[in-house]
C-alpha cells in the first residue's frame, strides 16, 4: 500500500475509533475484501478498540492484525456478561481469522429422551429430534454408556424403535416383543405396565442423568422402608436391588464430598499454538459432565483470556448456571456472572486437581495421535524441550556424545557418537586410541578426544554440532570447553550427563559454572537422555574391549618382522600349533615359505623365543 491509501485508511479507523461509545459492546475488524477477521468484546468499547490503535504492539501477531484492518463494525449491548455471549456466537459464526477457534474434531455423542407418548432413551449423534432432551455431550464414551446401562438396569426403558401412540396403545395395536419375554422390558406398549408408572420411570432417568442420584436414592431408600413397614417385602427387596445399583454406580463416580452441589470446574494447559480446556460439572460431589476441548490460538491470548472464553463456550452448550466456578486463575468475566473460587487446600483443591489431570491426560492422547501421524513431531518437541531447558539459541539438530574407557590406564580409548534429529547416526561414529596420555586421567583422554575431533571438523570444514555432552559431571564439562572455546574459539554449548553410585543417569548440568537441569526422572526426555548416554557408553566399552582382547590374544607370530596375517595363517595352518612352529627345523620352514622368508621367519622366532612365549601363555 503506498503511502496516500495507507493515510486515508489510517484516517478513516480513527474517525471511526474517536465516535466509539464507551458501553459494552462487540467489535468486528475488516480486511480489505469485507471479510470480518477478528472479533472481541468489551466493558468500554471506545477505550478497547483504541488501544490497538494508539500504542505501539509488541506481539508480531497483533501488529499483523492491525495492518490487516480496513474497517470496523460494532454492536452495542446493555451488559458485559452480553457482549461475552455474542462474542462467543459470532466467532463461532464466522471463525476469524486471528480469533481463537474451537477445535472439534468429531461430534461427540449424547443421550436422547424423546417427547413421545411412551419416551425413549438412546445414545445418538444428531441433536434434530422436535422435542426430544439432550443430555451432554460426552466426550467420554463409556460414562455415557454406563449411565445408559444404569438406567435400564433400574427403570427398564423401552428399547424399541417403534414410534407409539395413545391411539395405538388404547387400541391394542401392539404386540408384546423378545424384550418382554427376556424381562427387558415391562410391556407398557400393551398395558402390562401403566403410563404414569412408566413416566415416573423416565422422570428418575432424567434425574440420573442430571447427576441428582443422591435425591434419587433417598427417594428410593424412603419407599423401601415405608413397603418394609407394610410387610410388602418382595417389593421392598426390588426397591433395595436398585439402591444398591446406585451406590455402586455413586461409588465409582464419587470424588468428594456430597455437600459441593452444583458447581462448575475448569482449568487449561498451554502451547504455543494451541490450548486446552477441561470442564467438570460437580452435582452432589460426583462428576456428572466432564469435556475437554481444544483451542486453536491465533494471537498471543493469554491463559486467562483463554480460560475466559472457555468458560463461556461451555457453560453456553450444557446450560450450566453454577453460582460457583473453580479455576486455577482469576479471570475476567462479567460482574454477577458467577462467583470465581480459587481453592488451595480442601475438596475443591482435589476437584481442580482432577480436571488438571483430565487436560494434561487429553493433551497427551492428542501428542501420541500427531505422532503416530508424524513421527518426527515427537523429535522435533523434545529437541525443542532440551532448547528451553538449556537455553540454547537454536533447535540442536546435531548431537554428539563422548565417554571413556581403560582399565588402570591400559588399553585407554575413547568414542564419539552421534545424533541426529534425535536418531543415532552410525555412519558418523568414531573411535579413538588415546596416544598421548599416560595412566588413567580421564580429563586429560577427553581433552585429547575432543581436540582432535574438531580440529579435524575444523580443517574439513565440515558441520560442528549444536551441542556436545559429556558422559560425566562438572568436571567433564569444564576440560571440554576448555578445548573448545579455549583453545579452538568454538562456540558450541555443553552440557553433562552426571551419575549416581549405581552408575545410573542422575542428573543434567549445563551452562557455566555447571548447574543442574530440573529434568523429571519418569520423562520422556530423561528417558531419551539416559539411552543415549547408555549408547555412547556401550560403543566405548565394546571398543576398549576389542582392543584389550586382541592385545591377550596376541602371538609371538606377532612380533615377527615380515609374518603378515597370510604368513601367520599358513603356519599355523601346517604345523598346526604355536609350539610346533617353535619347534619346527629352519628347513621344514624355508620349505613352507621360500628360502629368503623363511629364514627370516625363524630367525626372528628364536630371538627371544622364551620371553614371547611367556607373554602368549602367560603363567
């Protein structure tokens, strides 16, 4: 946009900015097509929609949005709890392009009762019956079928299909069924059962669906004792039989105390892009409602400004009108919309605790479903997890490990190993003999490893790593930088692995001077760390032991100057034996190999012959 459109448009928001009533209300901003991309509420519109205007943005995202407004719309309504709903509606409605989208990846199934003369009760998708009641939806389907189960176990419902008229029960069209005859159902369709009777049946359902089985069972308890009292004891035990289904069921439901009535329970766990929300709705202490939703971020929302709107999405699809809301922050909501409670002790604590569990539990089922999908996304968000933990200023795409190995300073040797996005790169394994240290000094073998190893990258020019660790603590890490910052001027991070007396990943230290990453022990990413210390571990040890093997398995065949591997072969292939070679004449040798090599051969075996044998058999 050149400069004179831009000022016009700049003059035009503002003239519209400056005639803002200072009432609640929506605003809608406009992009150059007439298309609404975004939609807010607020106590104070004037002052609200200005403050895009006036102040520098820090948020990319909000910058973006502001370039992007060509006019703006808004709605005057009498109070904030109002603009909160038609906030609500109308992203819902047009689904703005910076505004936070409900995700709903499926429709998730409710109960049905429908208003016929003989009601029915089912599971369905669809909420298009005229008249029918809905209860839920249920984002968790098998306490939707429990409560199905429930209800027939207690008041047996129809399970038909069959639309049924007062008409056609008057007049006996109808003919008793299987479910009769299995006791499935009580037979009101031809009179076996009485409509009152039946609708009372149904009315108990509902209760039951609401959540109301304390109310219930007392009702229940109440007709048991009065039927005990008139000796009526065979109906006394049916009425027991469903108390007894209904503790079970309240048993298995009941999470605190049955005082908390009536109360709804929210909290959220954050991402970058996206957001999720679970909802409890606590009636006579049992969860009767739970859902669990995701949004979809637009601009940088905050958690309460997410949890607000949460709120009212869900309060508005299961018309719920809780006095009391429990969540884990103050949010802002409309005055009188409901009283806020954030609890730290107590039953209302557990509450908020289990719908912290339920939105951790959903956000990780939703984590396992995108990386079965796409497998790389695991890597990609732990590699992001140890960026944060680290500090680092990039992804560490390339890792590289070293450890390592001799006993009393023999046969020392050390290992690199490499990972790439996480997936070890055998191809870029190397090992090291250690060459210029003497004894076991740990410090000085690491220093000669890590100096030839990027010398050597250095020279080649090829790709540094975006971060090294160490198979050890503080002091591996310090004698590593001092190479590679000291001496080479590389600026790679390092970070260091540090164990327990069980030789079990204790720790992750980082930074400098070293201090300890806050690393949960039951991770995925302790997990991922500790296999991959335990790898650079294995490649160090089976190197040290393939050395230390061939050095005891070394022959006085060995020392020999001109006996190759070949040479050794076919004596030891003749004779047989070390011993019989050593025993062998100077011309049954020069016969095997030729007069010129063979003399050399068994000179250079009888020069010292005693001293090599000892060295091969040992005591």
């Amino acid at each position: 946009m050149t400069d004179q459109p831009h000022q016009k448009t700049a003059e035009y928001l503002q003239g519209i900015v400056a005639n803002l009533p200072d009432s609640p209300g929506c605003y809608q901003y406009l992009d150059e097509s007439g298309v609404i991309i975004y939609v807010g509420k607020a106590k104070n519109l004037k002052r609200r929609v200005s403050s895009y205007f006036n102040k520098e943005q820090t948020s990319r995202k909000t910058q973006l949005l502001v370039r992007n407004i060509r006019d703006i719309r808004y709605v005057v309504v009498r109070t904030e709890e109002d603009a909160l709903l038609l906030e609500n509606n109308l992203i819902k409605k047009y689904k703005p392009r910076y505004n936070v989208l409900l995700k709903d990846d499926k429709t998730y199934p409710s109960i049905a009762i429908t208003n016929e003369y003989l009601p029915r009760i089912f599971p369905t998708r669809q909420r298009h019956l005229r008249g029918a009641t809905y209860y839920g939806p249920y984002s968790h389907v098998p306490t939707m079928y429990a409560l199905l189960d429930l209800c027939k176990q207690l008041y047996h419902p129809r399970p038909c299909r069959t639309p049924m008229t007062q008409e056609g029960v008057m007049g006996g069209k109808y003919e008793v069924c299987l479910d009769y005859h299995i006791h499935n159902c009580p037979g009101p369709c031809v009179g076996r059962q009485t409509r009152e009777e039946y609708l009372e049946n149904i009315e108990a359902c509902r209760e039951i669906l609401k959540g109301n089985t304390h109310a219930l069972a007392e009702q229940i308890k109440e007709k048991m004792m009065k039927l005990a009292e008139e000796l009526r004891f065979e109906e006394a035990q049916e009425l027991k039989e469903k108390l007894e289904l209904i503790e079970r069921f309240k048993a298995k439901s009941q999470v605190v105390t049955a005082t908390l009535h009536n109360i709804d329970v929210f909290n959220i766990e954050s991402e970058e892009r996206v957001a999720y929300i679970n909802y409890l709705h606590i009636t006579n202490g049992c969860v009767n409602q739970a859902f669990t939703f995701e949004f979809k971020k637009r601009l940088d929302e905050s958690d309460a400004e997410l949890l607000a709107l949460g709120i009212v999405e869900m309060r508005s699809r299961f018309d719920s009108h809780s006095p009391e809301i429990i969540v884990p922050m103050e949010v802002e909501l409309p005055e009188g919309y409901a009283r806020q409670s954030i609890p730290q002790r107590g039953d209302k604590k557990a509450l908020l605790e289990l719908s912290r569990l339920n939105v951790k539990q959903y956000k990780f089922d939703r984590l396992k479903q995108a990386e079965k999908l796409n497998p790389e996304q695991k890597a990609v968000r732990l590699m992001k997890e140890i960026q944060r933990d680290l500090g680092l200023e990039r992804l560490p795409l390339r890792i590289e490990l070293f450890d390592n190995s001799n006993i009393s300073g023999e046969d020392a040797v050390a290992a690199c190993v490499v990972f790439e996005k996480l997936k070890p790169q055998k191809r870029d394994y190397r090992k090291y003999n250690i060459r210029t240290v003497v004894g076991p000094d740990d410090y000085a073998s690491m220093q000669e490893v890590v100096r030839r190893r990027y010398t050597r990258l250095v020279e080649e020019e090829l790709p540094l790593p975006d971060l090294i660790i160490a198979d050890g603590g503080a002091g591996q890490m310090n004698v590593i930088r001092e190479v590679v910052e000291d001496e080479l001027g590389l600026h790679i991070p390092i970070a260091g692995l540090a164990k327990d007396g069980r030789h079990r990943t204790r720790e992750m230290l980082c930074g400098a001077p070293p201090r300890s990453v806050g690393v949960k022990p039951d991770s995925e990413l302790f997990r991922l760390l500790t296999r991959m210390q335990d790898e650079v571990h294995r490649f160090a040890i089976a190197f040290h032991r393939q050395k230390r093997s061939k050095r005891q398995t070394a022959s006085a065949l060995d020392s020999v100057a001109g006996v190759g591997e070949k040479t050794k072969a076919a004596l030891l292939r003749h004779f047989g034996s070390l011993k019989r070679i050593l025993e062998a004449s100077e011309e049954d040798i020069v016969a095997l190999l030729g007069a010129a090599r063979g003399r050399k051969v068994y000179a250079g075996l009888h020069i010292g012959a005693d001293e090599a044998e000892r060295n091969t058999w040992g005591d």
